[in-house]
C-alpha cells in the first residue's frame, strides 16, 4: 500500500485521523475531540490511539498537519495558547518515535493548500495564493506543486498582513490590525456585536445582511473590502497564478466574494488585476488529504 498514507489532522476542536491514497480518497477515518487544554503528551497519545484502529500492514507513511506554526525539524515553534504548551512540541520526532514510521508534519493551512494545488482548485496551476477563513484567517502559497515554507514556515500567512482599515482591532497573534481582526468569522461576530449589542452567529449575519439588516451589510462589506485590498497587494508580491479560498466564512458566497474580487482587482498590478479569485474544490476534509499528499509527496 505505498500509495496509501496515514494522515492526521491535528485541529483545536478535534483530531482526525485516516488513510489518504494519492487519487485523495479517504479510505477510512476516525475523529476525537482535541484535549486542547491537556497538552502535547494528551495530544500525541490521541494522534496514537487513532493511528492504531485506522493504519493497515504495509502503510509506511504518515503525514500531519496542525495548528501552529511549523519549523524545519518539523517542531512546532509557535501556537495560540488554544493548544496549551503546543508550541516548542518536537511533534515530528515524538510522532516518528510512537508510530515506528517516518512522519511528515506541516501546518494545517498549508496542507490545505497542497491538496487544493493536487487536487483541488489550484490544481495544473503552477502557482497559487490560497487562504483558509474560518475561525481565523490562514495562508499557504504554493508553487509547482509543492507548499513554501519560507525560512521560518511563515510563507504564506496573510492573515496577518495589514489591514488597510486601522481601527486597533487586536489580532490572537498579539498583533494591531491584521487581516484576521477583520475577516475571520469570528471578527465579523465581535464586530456585529460591538454595533448591535447583539449576538450573532456568522450564517445569521449573512441571513440578516440578505433582508436589508444594514449593520450586518456593513459588517460583511468592511470584512469584504479588507480581505480584497489584502489579496490583491499580497498577490503583487506573491504573483500567484490563482487564488483560492476556502473555509466556513465561504459560506456568505458572493456577498464576500464579489465586493472582495473588486478590491482586490484594485489593488493588484498589470496582469495581476485578472487573476481569478475562487472558492476552494474541498471542504474540511482538505488539510487530512493534503496531510496525507505530503507524506506520499516526501517518499
Ligand atoms: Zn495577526
């Protein structure tokens, strides 16, 4: 089964664990809930168990991707504090050690990006931007079917560019208006919040945006005209061929998309004002399969 790798997704709600073939077949999986607040020890011995019912004689490969940010020897050097103490976790050689097999670890967003860039929307492209806007906003860029790192496994996280709107809105990476603070689900909730006293969830504030709500239109146009102008400065000096976004803020469909593909085309240089903006080909599977790409990628 070389073709097959175990694949593990190490999320802050939950773990997931399976068999990826090269084709991105799932062939099967199991989930967990992360004991976000138990840390590494808690985490690995859950990764492990999984491992145990799902891997099969003759799977030689695992590949991981995980929140936080991932160093050279595959160690993880910077988390949120979500995952308690995740970050200093030789993740790669405590991995390697408990399954008895070589262990590919990357971030979770980059892994996303190389199934998109495989698999998925990006796919024959030979290069792409892809963000993951969720409960946070991450990046990945991919070129000639492969996911840059960067020096320090950093390449590609947009979501802390600046905003071009300065309002001292607080990032979780410690930093002052970066696109996360404006663009993630949770951003566009705060803010809601802050101009209603309300709360809503994020498919409620795109209900509330579609019958004429103008704060929630205008929640989801500033979150719009940010992450366009972002995409499109990013992308002058990315120069991606594709970009493509993916995650549950999707969700809001056009309202995001159209509004952002203007201000991005604004920003961007010569060429680069046609580059299609797409929504991504998989869904919350995408990080398990790259995961799994990954390791059959390094054999
Ligand atoms: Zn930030």
């Amino acid at each position: 089964m070389s073709d097959v790798a175990l694949a593990v997704d190490i999320g802050g709600t939950k773990i997931l664990v399976g068999l990826v073939a090269a084709d991105g077949t799932i062939i099967e999986s199991e989930q967990a809930p992360t004991p976000a607040r138990e840390g590494p020890d808690a985490i690995i011995a859950t990764v492990v168990r999984l491992a145990e019912n799902v891997r099969r004689p003759g799977v030689t490969r695992c590949g991981v991707g995980t929140a936080g940010i991932v160093g050279e020897d595959g160690e993880i050097t910077s988390a949120t504090d979500h995952l308690a103490n995740w970050a200093g976790t030789p993740l790669r050689q405590r991995l390697t050690e408990a399954l008895g097999m070589p262990v590919t670890v990357l971030n979770d967003v980059q892994a996303v990006g190389l199934c998109e860039t495989l698999l998925g929307a990006a796919k024959g492209k030979r290069s792409a931007l892809l963000l993951a806007l969720g409960t946070g906003v991450g990046g990945a860029i991919a070129r000639n079917g492969m996911v840059e790192r960067g020096t320090h496994g950093i390449a590609g996280s947009i979501g802390h560019h600046l905003s071009p709107i300065r309002r001292g809105r607080r990032c979780p990476c410690g930093g002052t208006d970066h696109l996360e603070a404006y663009a993630s689900g949770t951003a566009m909730e705060e803010e809601y919040r802050t101009r209603t006293g309300r709360d809503a969830r994020l498919r409620e504030i795109a209900t509330l945006a579609q019958s004429g709500d103008s704060d929630a239109n205008t929640v989801i146009a500033e979150a719009a005209e940010v992450l366009g102008a972002v995409i499109g400065s990013a992308n002058n000096v990315v120069d991606a061929e594709i970009v493509v976004m993916g995650g549950g803020v999707l969700a809001l469909g056009d309202m995001l998309l159209v509004p952002a593909r203007a201000a991005a085309k604004r920003e961007a240089l010569g060429a680069s004002k046609a580059v299609e903006i797409v929504p991504a080909q998989f869904g919350p599977r995408a990080c398990l399969i790259g995961a799994g790409l990954a390791a059959l990628t390094a054999a």
